[in-house]
C-alpha cells in the first residue's frame, strides 16, 4: 500500500501563493498518475489538478493559469504551486495517486489545510 503524505498548507491572503508537497512511499510512483483534490466547507470533493507518469496535466477550469502541478520522479513526490489564491480556493486539499492500468486512485493522503482570508 503507498502511503501518501501532504504538506504546505496554511493560511494566506488572497492574491498569495502558496505551494503543496505530496510525498509517496513505494516503488511504483514513477509509473502512476497523481492527482489533487478539494474539498471546500459544504462542498463535494473535486478534482483540481492531475498529471500522468509521462508528465500530461490536467487542470479544473477554476485554477487554470493559477494553479501548476509537477512531479519529482527521483524524489516520488508530487507538488501543486497556488498563485492568485482567491477565497473560494479554500479546501482541504488531497492528494491520490493512481497506478497505471487502474480506473480509480488506490491511495489518497490524510489532507492539508488550506485557507484564504480576503
């Protein structure tokens, strides 16, 4: 089982950047597709940002432009850079990872608090 670790959230003003890790144990994270997730106060959890092992991202219309997700394949880590930050942005933010050839994340992490004040 991969162990998916966040960290880099906080409390920021709108208009400020933050920036998020996720960090992966095992060996297959290389081959996997990451993603980011949201989960907004009343909210249902969304997508945000994914990119695939070969590096294809993908991003919600509500952050593209704003929002950068990359990958550390030496490091098995996963980022997601936040700029703009805007009130709505605030979630707690999940990362999954989804090993190749499978039709859902296998693995999610515990979250990290996200919150913009305006």
């Amino acid at each position: 089982q991969v162990q998916l670790v966040e960290s880099g959230g906080g409390l920021v003003q709108a208009g400020g950047s933050l920036r998020l890790s996720c960090a992966a144990s095992g060996s297959i994270f290389s081959i996997s597709a990451m993603g980011w997730y949201r989960q907004g106060p009343g909210k249902q959890r969304e997508m945000v940002a994914t990119i695939t092992s070969r590096g294809t991202t993908n991003y919600a219309d509500s952050v593209k432009g704003r929002f950068i997700i990359s990958r550390d394949n030496v490091e098995n880590t996963v980022y997601l850079e936040m700029n703009s930050l805007k009130p709505e942005d605030t979630a707690v933010y999940y990362c999954n990872l989804k090993p190749i050839g499978a039709i859902a994340p296998s693995s999610w992490g515990q979250g990290t608090q996200v919150t913009v004040s305006s």
